[in-house]
C-alpha cells in the first residue's frame, strides 16, 4: 500500500473503523481510565464500540482471551454486556481489574491521599528491601520514595491497594534512570546528562518519584471518577490464567480480542519495574509470540500451535453461533491456518487504517479484522 493516495487507500478500508488524527486525537483515544497506565500494543476503545453495536446486544458476556490492559471489559461494560478477560500476564489482569472496578470514589481519594501523606513521612526504606534490578533502574532518592509509598499502601483495603499499585507502577515507569524520549524499550540505564531528542536539548536522569505518585494520584481519581459515571453494574471478571486451557465460568455470547504478534513485544518485559516492585507472579516463559522468541520459522510454527489452541479452546465455550473477531496485523498469513487448525470459519476479512501518531512509532499501518464463527 506504499506510495497510495489516502483517498486510495480509504477507499478500499471500512470508514467507521479507521479514524484521522482531527477525527480521533489522543484525547478520545486515551478517554477516562484507558490511559490509567501506559500499555504498547492496546488497540483504541472506540474499535471496540463499533464491534459492540454491530455484533452484539446490551446484557451479552463477551470474552476477551488476551485481556491486555482491558479495553475490551471497559467497553463492554459501559456498553451494558458481562465481560470475561483472560490473560497470562498477572500485571496486565491487576490493570484489567482496577480499570473496571467499582469503588466509593470518596473511600477511594481518601485512601490514596493518605498513603502518599503516610510515604512522605516514612523513614527511608533499607537498599536491601529492594532487588538488585531496582537498584540498578532508580536513583536512590527514586528508590527509596518509591519503596516508602509500596510500604505506606500495605494496610489498605485490597481494592484500594490495587488501585495504588497501579499507580506504583505508572510512577516507576516514570522514574526509571532513562532517557525522556525512550520510555518504551529502554536497554540501559541512564546515569549521566544526555541530549534529549524529545526535548531539544540537554537532559538530566530522574532523581526522584514522589512528584510523579502525587500527579498519578490525582490523574487516578480523576479518571475513576469518569468512568464511574459510564460504569454499568453488569459484571465484569478477569482470569489470570492461560486462554489455551482456561475454563470459563459462563458460557460467553461472543469474542472481542486482539493477539498479540509473533516476535513483537515481551509483555512480561514491558512491565519489568512493576513485577520487581509489586512482587508479581513472572509467567513470562509462557508468553505467545514473545519478542524474545523472535519470528524464526520455528517460531512461527509455534506461534501457530498456541494460537490454535486458544481459539480451539475459546471455541468449545462459546454460545452456538458466536462473533469471534480478532483484531491483527497478519503480515505473515498465519491465520488461515490458525482459523482451520480452531475450526473457525471466516466470514469477512476487513482492513482499517491504523492512527499511529505516537512518537518514533508513527507511520502508515494496517491491521485486518477477521470476522469469525465456529464451524
């Protein structure tokens, strides 16, 4: 599709799934509690409200086998159906649960703000509280604000504390000793002044987190609260387990789901600061499609396999009958095969045009969505 008019190449894709930058800026695109944390790799909510209208009913269960960050039960739910999210990742399924939560916003705030108050007043945590990991990616002023705030939300309610470990996490991913313009895939550590691409000129490393948990906080709540106002009370629940053998706790009206890409993105890995910080259970090792596994033609076969067995799985749990649409950039057409091997028959193939103004990872970029039912 390279070197194409857009009037060219709009008139081959589905309109109302494919939005400009004036159409859909990042604002919509990150509304209320989808940019609670940064996430690589989450497809737009408003995708999933237009699958919703076409395909489904108020009062649905739609399923998502690979949770992500959760846009899937957010929507879902403001849309009125019951959601189930499954994902291998135990950092991606704490995000999924406390983007989709209810809380009292007052109990809420409350909490929060006395944790931060309680973190400030404690005395600074021993080095040795603090992994050889973190020790290497943080100032020890980062460290030790960062290590006294874990501390301080150790006695909250568990929904609160979930909340603030969010929050943990998004300051980490803040204050790591790294450069501002590199924030998604850093290699090193960062300890000496840099020129900042981002900022046209000379950086320092970051020395410090309070600031950054006092402004998450605050965006926290903020974001909470907006989505509270669009929350429905149908249920949402969300499995840390593997979708390959998973068992569902109800038989699902439908699939919304985005893979993730062979040889892309080690998920486990993008979060790294937040299983060292929160003690989080590391089932990296049972990844699809990890960056780390590369797209060798092994890689691919194996990526295949476990494709199938997720979509074979999901298949023999769903409602007679049922959407499944999945959402992928198959630049090596591998779904054919991973659609036979789950005996999945595809109805409509569409292709949208992706907005990718994000950085260094802007550009032109296309995905299919395969619109699928069960054999």
């Amino acid at each position: 599709m390279a070197g194409r008019t857009q009037e060219a190449l709009y008139a081959e894709i589905d309109l109302e799934l494919s939005w400009s930058e004036d159409e859909l800026p990042q604002v919509k695109r990150t509304k209320h509690v989808h940019s609670l944390h940064p996430y690589l790799g989450k497809y737009v909510p408003q995708l999933v409200d237009v699958f919703l209208n076409r395909y489904f009913a108020p009062g649905d269960c739609i399923y998502d086998p690979f949770v992500g960050s959760g846009t899937t039960l957010v929507e879902a739910n403001a849309f009125g159906a019951l959601s189930i999210g499954c994902d291998i990742s135990a950092f991606n399924c704490l995000l999924s649960r406390v983007k989709s939560a209810r809380y009292s916003l007052g109990e809420l705030e409350l909490a929060l703000r006395r944790a931060l108050e309680k973190g400030r007043r404690q005395a600074p945590a021993a080095a040795d509280e603090a992994t050889p990991w973190l020790r290497s990616w943080f100032a020890p002023r980062a460290l030790e604000e960062l290590l006294a705030f874990r501390s301080a939300i150790a006695s909250l309610q568990p929904e609160h504390a979930d909340v603030a470990r969010v929050i943990l996490s998004r300051a980490a991913r803040s204050a790591r000793l790294t450069t501002h313009f590199d924030l998604d895939f850093p290699r090193v550590p960062t300890t000496q002044p840099y020129y900042c691409h981002k900022h046209k000129r000379t950086c320092r490393p970051v020395d410090e987190a309070a600031k950054f948990l006092t402004r998450y906080s605050s965006d926290a709540i903020r974001r909470i609260r907006e989505f509270s106002e669009l929350r429905t009370e149908r249920s949402v629940t969300v499995l840390h387990a593997d979708s390959r053998t998973v068992e569902l706790p109800t038989r699902p009206d439908g699939v919304i789901t985005s893979p993730p890409y062979p040889g892309l993105i080690d998920y486990h890995e993008q979060h790294r600061y937040a299983y060292e910080l929160l003690g989080l259970v590391d089932r990296s090792n049972e990844e699809i499609g990890a960056a780390a596994s590369g797209r060798s033609r092994t890689a691919l076969g194996a990526y295949v396999d476990a494709m199938s067995a997720v979509f074979a799985n999901t298949r023999s749990q769903l409602a007679p009958g049922a959407w499944v649409l999945i959402v992928v950039n198959d630049s090596q057409n591998l779904y054919p095969e991973i659609l036979e091997n789950a005996q999945l028959t595809l109805e409509d193939r569409v292709t949208r045009h992706v907005n990718r103004r994000t950085g260094r990872r802007a550009g032109e970029f296309f995905e299919d969505i395969l619109v699928c039912r069960g054999q």
